[in-house]
C-alpha cells in the first residue's frame, strides 16, 4: 500500500499455546472442599475426645453427664463464637471474661445499693458492657495499638476496679440477695429456667449457645458484614482499597465480645442469684482457646463460629470425662494444652495449604 509504513514484526506480541492446568485428583479436591468449612477438624475432635473419655467412663453417656457437659459448654461456646468472629477478622479479646464478672456486679449493685429493679439494672449493665467494647474497638481502629494489648489494659483496669469497687460499695467480694426483688422471676424464667430430663437439669443457656451460634454462623457466612469480617483479617490494607469498612467492622465485633460478655455474666447472676468477684477474673484465654481448637486461625482471615461451638464442646466432654473416669483433675489442663498444640500445629498446615489453594 502506497506511504504505509512498513509493519515491524518484532514488536507483534508472542502468542503461545495456553498449557491447562494440570487437573487436580480426587483427593486434593476433597481436601480443598474441606479446607472451605473449618469446623470439619473440631467435628471430628469431638467425636474422637467423646469415643476417648466414653470408653474410659461409661456414666459419660447418661443424661446427667450430658446435662453437665452442655452446662459446662454453653456459656464457654457463648463467648467462643464472638471471640472466633474478631479472630478471622484479625483481633483478639481478652477482656470477654471480666466483662461478664464486671457487668453482672454492676447490675447487682445496682440492684442492691440503688434499689433498682432487675430489669432496669440489666439495661444499665448492658449498655456499661457495650461502653467498655467500643472502647476497646475505636483505641484499636485509632491508635494501630495490637487488640492483644488493649484488651489486655482493659482487662487489668476492669479486674482492679471490680475487685475496689465491690469492696468499697458491698463490703465484700460476695454480692447476693437479688432473689425475689422486682421483676426476678421474669428474669429467672428468660436467663435461669431449667428443664428436668431423665437425671440431669438441662440449662435455658444452652438455648442461648445455640441461638448466639446459628446467628452469628448466618452474619459470617450469609451477609455483607462477614464478607468483611473475612476481608479484615485476610488483607486488611487491601480490604481498605477496597472500601470495605474495616474499622467499622472491628468496632462492631468487640461490640459483639462484650455483649456476649453481658450475657455469660447475666446467666451467672441469676442462676447463682448474685456475684462473686474472685481476685483471679474471668477465663479469658479459654474462650481464645476453643476458638482456635474450633479451626479459626491467630492469624485472621479463616475459621468458624461453629467449629467455635464444637471446641468448646470438647473442652466440656473432657472437663467432664476426667472427672467421670476418676483421674486426678490436673490432668486437664495438659490434656488442654495438648489439644491446643494439636490445633496449632493442624493451623500451620491449614494455612501452608491454602496459599497452594487454587482461588475461583
């Protein structure tokens, strides 16, 4: 073609053959499925520590033992599944524990020192709890400081204060005598009911587990907020780019810690018709603990609230089968101890895995 240039072929691109993935097996597809629900790894730990215990204590499958077991796990899986929330966002709680002893002595002060009824004291009591979590959220959003390390601060001033304030406002670390005051047996029948089946007295909080784990199962995996729970504790500075609202979300999830705090501390009160403020508060680490035998990692991005159930159900069978089976009870904190190695270690491997993970 007349005054066209001439057309360079070294500046053309290099096509080449695209070579297809190599097709995965049957197993690696299996193993990939599986990696997607976390709490297949705490499933089976309950099965495998429920067959353990059941062969060395036969009275473990009774009624009464099982009545026992949920008892020991409700308010333990109350707290685990908030506490797995902020871990796949990334943070950690370590004031749940005292939360729940600070906000039921608040509420029985109330009671007892301010003449209030019992209904409005848990109303005050709650909104002090949700204070205390979005203090902990905005220091963590605003300064950068590590959710370890705040919430740790937090659990010092809370335990002092607790412990200070009992003192000086009861006179003693034992607060009682809520039974009987204005609107009790409203509040026993929502927070304390029980119900007699065979040998063992099955507890309205098991109800309150399970109502606080469908729930926080469908925010996780069936709404816009655990899309970004999940994107905070995966890549947070990219989740940002993105416009996913990770200071927003975080504040929410220690909003959610302390509410479950408030009501662990709630089905205590009532069910023991007042407060006890021991120098050595809450069990804090526990609830860390089931979570991450529950599959969610320290590092955020992965886990499930249900597998955060299911840990705290077999720290419940194992509590319980020591027991059953006569052992000294030392035993179980090794016992503990071993299960959280073992979670650990299963993390580790979890999480090499997923970066080989082929994303869709």
């Amino acid at each position: 073609m007349p005054g066209a240039l001439p057309m360079s072929t070294d500046r053309l691109p290099a096509f080449r053959p695209v070579t297809p993935a190599a097709p995965r097996s049957p197993g690696r597809r299996l193993l990939d499925r599986l990696l997607a629900r976390p709490s297949v790894g705490a499933l089976l730990g309950v099965v495998s520590v429920g067959f353990f215990f059941a062969l060395q204590a036969p009275g473990l499958l009774s009624s009464g033992s099982l009545a026992t077991i949920l008892d020991i796990a409700a308010p333990l899986g109350i707290g685990g599944v908030a506490v797995a929330l902020l871990l796949v966002a990334g943070q950690f709680d370590l004031s749940i524990g005292v939360v729940a002893v600070t906000s039921s002595l608040v509420t029985a002060l109330l009671v007892t020192q301010a003449g209030l009824g019992i209904w409005p004291a848990l109303l005050v009591s709650l909104g002090a709890a949700l204070l205390i979590g979005a203090v902990n959220g905005l220091l963590v959003v605003t300064t950068g400081l590590p959710s370890f390390l705040v919430t740790l601060a937090t659990f010092l001033v809370l335990q002092g204060a607790s412990l200070a304030g009992a003192a000086a406002l009861a006179g003693t670390s034992r607060v009682t005598g809520l039974a009987g005051t204005a609107g009790w047996s409203s509040a026993e029948a929502v927070f304390g009911a029980t119900a007699q089946l065979g040998d063992g007295r099955f507890r309205i909080s098991l109800l309150w587990w399970l109502v606080a784990t469908a729930l926080t199962t469908w925010q996780l995996w069936r709404t816009r907020f655990g899309n970004a729970v999940f994107a905070s504790g995966g890549a947070p500075r990219a989740a940002r780019e993105l416009g996913v609202p990770v200071a927003r979300t975080t504040v929410l999830l220690f909003l959610g810690t302390a509410a479950a705090g408030w009501l662990i501390g709630t089905l205590g009160l009532v069910r023991l018709g007042g407060v006890q403020v021991d120098p050595v508060l809450g069990s804090e680490i526990e609830f860390i603990v089931v979570a991450v035998i529950g599959g969610c990692l320290l590092t955020g991005g992965y886990g499930s609230t249900v597998g955060a159930s299911l840990g705290a159900l077999i720290y419940a069978i194992a509590r319980e089968g020591i027991s059953r089976a006569g052992w000294d009870p030392r035993w179980f904190q090794a016992f503990l101890g071993l299960l959280l190695m073992v979670a650990l270690l299963a993390n580790g491997v979890v999480r090499r895995r997923l970066r080989t993970v082929p994303r869709s």
